[in-house]
C-alpha cells in the first residue's frame, strides 16, 4: 500500500511570491508546470500555532477510530465539543480534515483523514 502524504511546508512570502513568478513565467513560454498540493506557513511559530498537539490528536483519533460524528470524536478525545468543533474548523480550513455534512436528521458532521502522514519542509 502507498503511502499517502501531505506536505506541510516553511516559507516566507517573498519565497512564496517568487515561486508564483517562476510558475507563470513557464506556463506562458508553454512549459508543462507540475503540481504541488502543500499547506504552508511563514515561519515555525505560526506552524506550531496551527498545529499543536491537540489538534494532532484529533487527526490521529480521526485517522484511526473512523468517528461518524463531531459528537463522537469530542467523546474519544474526552474534551469539550466546542474546543473540538473550533480546532475541525482550523484543520479544515488548512485542507487536514475533510467534513463529510449529512442533510438529514440532525445534520452531523463526519470527520475524515484521507492521508496517513504529514511531511514537514523547512528551507535552511
């Protein structure tokens, strides 16, 4: 089985503009530009801000137990329902955590971890 990864990356805007530039440069001279999928932040601090270990738990937990809800995902963690809605919506907002929302019923939410590992890049 391959293993499927999301690459979590270091770089400031300036890098982040630059590699914009050279990315528009060869796709008008008609080159073919290969796409990177990566979540990336400015520094290490704003990383660890969004990431931290609670909310690494939770993508573990997800990844594992397979929770049908927010509800039962609040009770594997054994923490309030409000903190693990709020860090679902950081992780989501960063493309870690897929929401699959159901129309009917009471309208709960299931979490999902479609890779199993987080690559971590940091320019030196």
């Amino acid at each position: 089985m391959k293993l499927k990864k999301v690459r979590i990356g270091i770089k400031s805007v300036k890098e982040a503009l630059e590699d914009f530039a050279r990315t528009a440069v060869a796709i008008e001279r008609g080159e073919k530009v290969k796409k990177e999928k990566g979540v990336y932040f400015e520094s290490i601090e704003g990383f660890r801000k969004a990431l931290t270990p609670k909310r690494l738990e939770l993508l573990h937990l997800i990844k594992e137990k397979h929770p049908k809800s927010l509800q039962e995902l609040s009770r594997l963690a054994k923490r309030d329902i409000k903190s693990v809605i709020t860090d679902i919506e950081i992780l989501e907002s960063l493309d870690l955590v897929d929401i699959e929302r159901k129309k009917k019923g009471r309208g709960e939410s299931t979490p999902e971890v479609n890779y199993d590992a987080i690559e971590l890049l940091v320019a030196v």
